[in-house]
C-alpha cells in the first residue's frame, strides 16, 4: 500500500488529481474546497479503491467570469487524433474553450498536430502524469510567480518606458509557464527573496 493508504494505482491518480486542483486553483479557476481538501479515505469513498481515470474528470470556472471554464481530461486510453476530435465535440457542446489532458499512454505526434490545428479556436494543454504529481510551484526553489493580465503588463511597459522585445524572456516550454498555463506575449513577475532588500522582482515575457 502506498503512503497514503492507498493501492499504487489510486494513489497516483489521487496525487495527481490533488496537483490538478492546485493547478487550477492558482490559474484562477473556482475549484470546491470538497475538491481541494479532499483526503485518500474520501477519494476513496468517492471514486472507490480502483478508479477508472474518466471518473476523474473536472470542469471548473473561472472566479471572476462564470462563463469562462476549462475541462480536465483524464484519457483511458493512448491518444491519438480520433481521441482529441472527442474531446474537442464534447467542448464544443458544452461551451467550454479550454481544456487539459492528462495523458498515461501513448500521445501520437499526429494527435499533438491535431490539438494545435484547434488552436486559438480550442486551447487543449496536455501533460504526462509523472509532470503532475507535485506542485512544482511549492518546491523551496522555485520562486513566487504572478502572471500579469492585458492591463497590468501595459503599466509595466509604460512606468519603465519597455518595449516588450526588452523584457527578459521565458520560455513556453518551461515548466513553470506551463503550469500557469501561460501564453506567449504574457508577462510574468516573479519574486524571489533577497537578504538585503527583503525581496527582489523581475519581469519575463512568454515566448
């Protein structure tokens, strides 16, 4: 048994699903405390002591837009292009833009071409399961990021006279930016502490 209390099995979707919350929670989504709170002896109650990974799936909205919300996806089964075609129908039937898979199998390049060709139509992010299993953002070496919105990034740019080309950048692909879900040309500040002034902030663009 895991150190949870739990099969190996349930234990990891459990990990996982608590990450997914997390994750959720910090990109500004309004996720139930029955959700965030949740222990191994209630998951277990509720999605039994081998759960199936559909049974896992979430749908979330946004705190300050009811009508902006995301799926989460938990796929049985490898992905491929008549996978991503599924999920893609069932967004669109239900009026959701946005959605994550959290892919177990095997994710074929074609479906990744596929989720790309929905873009900006459908935003689909997928992340493997072992990306998922932590927080990233609680390790003690990753510091305090908070993603600017349209507003706040063109009062950066114009207090310090910027263009955007001027900003330090980031990658689409780091794992921090994938975490918060950031876009390119988003603006992230990023704290981190200082001996001398307490803390020390910096800016980066997503690209």
């Amino acid at each position: 048994m895991a150190a949870t209390g739990l099969n190996p099995h349930a234990a990891k979707l459990f990990r996982i699903r608590k990450t997914m919350c997390s994750m959720l929670f910090k990109r500004g989504y309004n996720v139930p405390e029955e959700d965030s709170e949740m222990d191994a002896e209630t998951f277990t109650q509720k999605f039994g002591e081998l759960p199936g990974r559909e049974q896992l799936v979430m749908l979330v909205a946004k705190r300050d837009d009811p009508n902006e919300k995301m799926y989460v996806f938990f796929p049985e089964q490898d992905v491929g292009v008549p996978q991503c075609k599924m999920y893609a129908t069932r967004m669109q039937e239900d009026g959701v833009r946005r959605a994550i898979l959290i892919v177990n199998g095997k994710f074929s390049n074609f479906a990744k071409q596929s989720l790309a060709e929905l873009s900006p139509r459908l935003l689909i992010e997928h992340f493997r399961d072992e990306e998922v299993m932590v927080d990233i953002t609680q390790h003690e070496l990753v510091p305090e990021h908070q993603l600017l919105n349209d507003s706040e990034k063109l009062q950066l740019l114009s207090r310090y006279k910027l263009k955007e080309t001027q900003l330090p950048r980031m990658q689409a692909g780091d794992a921090v930016a994938r975490f918060f879900g950031m876009q390119r040309g988003q603006v992230v500040k990023i704290i981190r502490p200082s001996e001398t002034a307490g803390r020390y902030v910096t800016y980066r663009i997503v690209m």
